[in-house]
C-alpha cells in the first residue's frame, strides 16, 4: 500500500496537479465564505427560515446571495486565475499576465445568453472543468508565443518593459482560444465549453435507464470529477434528470394513493434516493470522513478541519474538506473517496429492493441533517434512519485504514515538526545561553565604552549648544554683511553722483576757460584800441596846441596890424596875408587831420564799446559757469561726506565682522582641539571595542551554525 501510494504521489507531483491544488486551496477563503451564505439561506430549519422573512431576515438573505455571487458563484473565474498564475509562475512567466490571459479566453468560450451576455451557471462550479482546461490550455500558449516579445531599452521602467514582452504572447493566446472557439461554433452550432460538458456526458450515457449498474457509474462519474476539483453533480445533471428524472414524482403519486413505501412498484433510484442515502454531507459521503478523522485520527490539522467541517457536513456542504483537507488530487483518499459512495449505493439499492427499508417517496431539501432527512424522505419510516447509520458505518470503516495511513503521515509531519520546533528551541536556548555567557564577559566592557560615549555625547551636547551660539554669531555676521553691502550700494550711488559732478564742472570748467580766453582776447583788443585813441587824442591835442599856436600868431600879427595904422609897408601887409593864408591851410590840414583822427577815435571807442560790451557778457556768463562749478564742488563735497560716512559706517561693520570671524576661528579652533581630545580619548578604546567585537563575532557565527543545523532538521 506505501509503494502504491508513493507511486501515486509521484504521479501527483507534476506542474499542472501541484497548481490546481494550489488554485484551490488559496481560494478556500472565499469558498467557506460562500458556503457559510449558501448555508443560512437553506438551512432547512423552520425558525431559520421564518427569520429571514422578517425585513431583516431579507436583508440578511440579499447580503447572503451578494456574498454567493461574489464567491462560489463565480468559482470558475476564481479557479481559472488563480491556476493560470500558479501555472505560469512554474515557467517563470508573469503570473499575473498569465492569469489574466487565463480568464479572458476561458471568459471567450463561454456559452451567452439571447441578450449577449454570460449565463451565471457556466461561471460557477459547473464551469470548473472547462475553466481548468482553458487555464492550462491558455498558459501553455503563453508560454510557447513568450518568445515573441518586443525588446525595448533597458532604461524602461520594469512594468512598461514586461507590458510590451509580454503584448504579443498574451494577445495571441486569447485569440488562438477565441478563434477556435469561433470556428467549432459556426461549423457545430456549438461551442468548446459545449461540446467538453457533451463529451463528458457521452462518456456516461449508459447510466441512461435508471438501473443500477447505469446508476453506480453515474456515480463513480460524479465523484471522478470532483477528485478532480469539477462539480460532478452539474455536470451529470442532464444525465440524472434523463435516467431517473420522473422517479420521484411517479413515487410520490403512489404513495399518496396507498401511503405504502414499500411498495414493490416504487422506483428504488431517483435524485432524492442518492441526496439522502449517498451524498449524506455532501459528494463522497464526507460525513465518514469527518467521523473517522474524529475516532482515529491524533494529527491536530486533521482534527481541526474536521471540526470546522462536520458543521456543514451536517448540512451536506462539504466544500472545506474537499478543497481544505483535502480530498481533491488526494492520492490517499482516492480509493475510498469513490469506493464508498459505489458501496453505499449498492447497500441502499440491495436493502430496499430486499424490502428491508422504505423507499423514498418525497423530496427532502438537499440540505436537511441525515437521520431527519432519511425519516422524512421515506415517509416517516425509521428504516430510512437506520439506513443512514448502516451506510455511515459501513463509510467509516472504509475511509479508517486510508484515514490511518494519511493520519500517521501527517502526525510524522507534525512530530517532526515538533521534533524541529524543539531543536530549534533547544538551539535558541544554546544560543540565549551562549549570548548570556558573552554578556558577562562583554558587559563590563561595554560599560566602559558606553561610559566614553557618554561623555563623548555630553560632549557633543556642549559643541552643539556652541555651535548653535556660533551660527547665530553667523547669522548675524550674514546681517552686516548685508548692512554693509547696502551701504556699499549707497557709496557706490554717492560715488556715481560725484562723478558725474565732477565730469559736469570739467565741462563747466572747460567752457568757462574758453570763455575767458575770449574774454581777454577781447579785453586785449579793447586795450589795444584805448592805447590807439589814447595816441589819437595826443595827436588831437598837439594838433590843437598848433592851431592854438597859429591862431595866436595870426591874433598878434592882427594886433601889428592894427597898431601900426597906415603906417606899416605894403610889404609887410602883403607878407603877412601871405603868413597867414598859410597858417589858416596848415590849420585846415591840422583840422582834417584832427577829423580822420576823431572819426578813427570815435570807430574805436565804438568797438572798444561793442568789446567791452561782449567782454561784460563773457564775464557775466564765466561768473554763471563758475557759480555752477561751485555749486558742483559743494555738491562733490557733500557726496565725498555721505561717501565717506558709508565708508566709515563699512568699516565699522567690517570691524564687528573681522570680531564675529576672530571669534568663530577662535571657537573652532578649540572645536578641533576638543574634537582631537575626544578622538584621541575614543582611539584608546578602540583596542577594548575590537576585542569586544571579535567575540561578539565568534558568537554570531557560533548561533548561526546552530541556527542553520535547526532549520535543516526542520526542512528535512
């Protein structure tokens, strides 16, 4: 039995069995979620049910049914994305891509409604198989087209560069499924998720009739497939409703005639015949399971899913144990998991034709406890109660060996785990203890050390506390500097205004020479021309002296004259008309002379007049310009002074600057000192700290030797 078992574990170990079990188990979550739900709105309890009529029992209902349609209703997109990511992580692909690519082609094959849309059912445990199908199917064409990737620069953000390597593989694998898809339902009429739930159907066509072998493979069928994780019961619906679909209304019609439930010509097989004595807490009769776990079984895990299980076995939902235990892919669980339904149905079958126990003759809800529901399916008989407990017994020791055999497995598991767990706590003590022996010896020196960094962070308290003290000595620095830059802006506007002063009054100054040049040019002139009238007026006085002097000859020859009455000579007259005919023309000479002298003299002393005139103007407009250069020299002055108040202001300044700098070089000078004392103080214990180090070092590595020896015991 070891060796089979082995054998099938082996075979169990492939990518596609390891993620299937993966895809389910971490969907369990959301599974008992679903289940929980599914089970409060069909609890088959009158008070129960009554309570959800109350507007709050609706309430709780509708959030019930939202929780199912977020949950187990949609158990195949769940399975579908969480086996495509499982799957493409075992080729290193990206799982999320993969799972993506999964679910939209499994999503393409679906069968639509009239209006264009999904039908529910194909989302949920009924679409398991195909969706488990096109999982693969789509991951390996991922896989195979991962090849045809666009490369882009490596300076690409990671996400953008696997989008586009990942473009041309994930679009071609949705539409390779999609097209195929396509193709079968145009040529069919029927599409791939179709034609898998046909083809399952086919295979299971002989138990079309009702009779017994006809129902032992339906049943070997529906629970092939839900050890493969599908929801047999869906899928042999068709076939249920096709073999023994009318049984249980034709028994129901007898015996509301004669009320006689072991009537020979009651049908033996209908659904109800198989939810009340087969599926007693769900497919596999999971109720033994959970019984035998509880009577044999010393594995905590196991004992504690079948705690949590038996409350919805009891309700013959079994979703925890077959995804959580688990019995799906369970090479262990396989033989009975299908051999006891095959054998209690051949009991329930043999009992009842025997005309040991009632036949079933109403329908019960298929989630009614068994005992109750095995009363009330066969009319109120005992019988169907007893036949309940023989098929739950007769369950049990068929699931104990194997229930054993996954049981000792399990609790070697646990104790070597257990084993692991000790070892590691003994090693964790090794260790604790090992570190508490170093602590002594360590102790004392890290005292020492933890002493001189005290003092070292004392000391660095003061050079902070300093060094605060030293930037608001900085900053006020950094304010004269200011201070002093708007005063040097100042001074340099000063400078700029003398300046351009200065250039005004060189130009004033220039013009002013100028004009003073011409001024005693002119004034010059003006001289020269008073020296020439001054001569002028000489020569017009010495002229008049001549006239002057002719006419007093001529008044004293007159005065001859007239004293020598006839009694001067004819000559003498005629001499002395003669004299002064000449003297009167040398007086005319004199006088035109005296005219031209006194017309240039009167020409000059005009121009000297128009000179002097040009000379007072020149002078007037030299007294304005040198008012003006005054005024400029004034202003130069009082600019130099503002000038030189900035500049001493600067220096001032700069003096309280140069005593900031004095004192902050003088600060971290000592900073230095201080620093070198506390380094020289810290270097003496270094030797002390590399010791220290050393055996904290030949500690770590002592623990992480028995660290690793633990964890190996613990993986082995």
């Amino acid at each position: 039995m070891e060796n089979i078992l082995q054998a099938a574990d082996r075979l169990f170990q492939n990518r596609y069995i390891i993620s299937i079990k993966k895809a389910f188990t971490i969907t369990l979550p959301v599974i008992i979620l679903g289940s929980i739900a599914s089970l409060i709105n069909n609890m088959p309890i009158d008070i129960v049910q009554a309570g959800l009529s109350t507007p709050v029992g609706q309430m709780i209902r509708a959030v019930n049914d939202a929780i199912r349609l977020g949950s187990t209703a949609i158990m195949a997109i769940l399975i579908a994305w969480t086996l495509g990511y499982y799957l493409g992580n075992t080729y290193k692909l990206n799982g999320t891509l993969s799972a993506l690519t999964s679910v939209s082609a499994y999503l393409t094959i679906c069968v639509t409604t009239s209006d264009g849309g999904i039908s529910l059912s194909q989302l949920g445990s009924s679409g398991l198989f195909g969706a488990i199908l096109i999982a693969i199917l789509a991951t390996e064409l991922y896989h195979a087209f991962s090849r045809l990737k666009i490369n882009i620069s490596e300076d690409t953000a990671e996400e953008v560069r696997q989008l586009f390597e990942a473009l041309f593989p994930v679009m071609l694998s949705i539409f390779c499924i999609a097209l195929t898809n396509g193709i079968i339902l145009t040529t069919s009429g029927k599409g791939v998720d179709e034609w898998i739930y046909t083809a399952l159907s086919l295979l299971f066509s002989a138990a079309d009739g009702g009779g017994l072998g006809g129902t032992l493979l339906l049943v070997f069928g529906i629970h092939i497939f839900w050890f493969f994780g599908i929801h047999g019961g869906n899928v042999m619906d068709s076939i249920m409703v096709s073999a023994f679909g009318e049984n249980l209304i034709h028994n129901a019609s007898q015996y509301a005639l004669n009320h006689d439930a072991f009537n020979e010509q009651l049908d033996i097989i209908s659904k109800g015949f198989l939810d009340t004595f087969v599926f007693m807490g769900g497919a596999g009769t999971s109720l033994c399971i959970i019984i035998a776990v509880l009577i044999i079984a010393r594995s905590r895990y196991m004992r504690s899913i079948a705690k949590m299980g038996g409350v919805f076995a009891l309700f013959n939902m079994n979703e925890i144990m077959l995804f959580g235990f688990p019995v799906i892919l369970n090479p262990i669980l396989l033989i009975p998991f299908l051999l006891t339904p095959l054998t209690i149905t051949l009991v329930s079958w043999s009992a009842m034709s025997l005309g040991l126990v009632a036949r079933v003759v109403t329908e019960v809800h298929w989630a009614m406890p068994p005992l109750i529901s095995g009363y009330l399916a066969t009319g109120g008989h005992l019988s169907g109660s007893i036949l309940q407990v023989v098929n739950i017994a007769a369950g049990i020791l068929i699931y104990l060996p194997f229930i054993r055999l996954m049981d000792r497995r399990e609790v070697q598991k646990e104790a070597l785990k257990d084993d692991n767990t000790a070892l590691l706590k003994n090693t964790l003590n090794t260790v604790i203890e090992k570190i508490h022996n170093s602590t002594g010896e360590v102790n004392g020196e890290i005292t020492d050390f933890s002493i001189v960094l005290e003092s070292v962070i004392r000391d660095l308290n003061v050079l902070s506390v300093q060094m605060q003290q030293q930037m608001q000595l900085m900053h006020t620095c950094d304010e004269y500097m200011q201070t002093i830059d708007a005063s040097v802006g100042n001074t340099d506007n000063s400078i700029k205004i003398v300046l351009q002063n200065m250039e005004k009054t060189s130009g004033l100054s220039m013009e002013g020479a100028q004009n003073m040049q011409q001024t005693m040019q002119e004034m010059e002139e003006t001289f020269f021309s008073a020296q020439k009238v001054n001569e002028l007026a000489s020569q017009l006085n010495l002229r008049c002296e001549q006239i002057e002097g002719m006419l007093k000859s001529i008044e004293a020859g007159h005065a001859g004259v007239q004293g020598k009455v006839f009694s001067v000579e004819a000559v003498n007259i005629k001499d002395l008309s003669e004299a002064a005919a000449k003297t009167v023309s040398d007086i005319e000479g004199v006088l035109q002379g005296m005219k031209a002298d006194t017309s240039d003299m009167i020409e000059r002393s005009e121009v000297s007049l128009k000179q002097v005139e040009t000379g007072r103007q020149q002078v007037i407009g030299a007294k304005r310009l040198f008012d003006e250069i005054v005024q400029n020299i004034q202003n130069i002055q009082v600019q130099c002074h503002t000038v030189l108040k900035h500049s001493g202001k600067v220096i001032g300044e700069l003096q309280q600057v140069n005593e900031q700098i004095r004192t902050t070089s003088h600060f971290f000078a000592e900073t230095a000192s201080h620093t070198s004392k506390v380094a020289e103080e810290v270097r003496n214990r270094s030797d002390e700290s590399k010791e220290m180090v050393h055996k904290l070092r030949k500690l770590n590595v002592e623990t992480s030797l028995l660290t690793v020896n633990a964890l190996e015991s613990i993986e082995r």
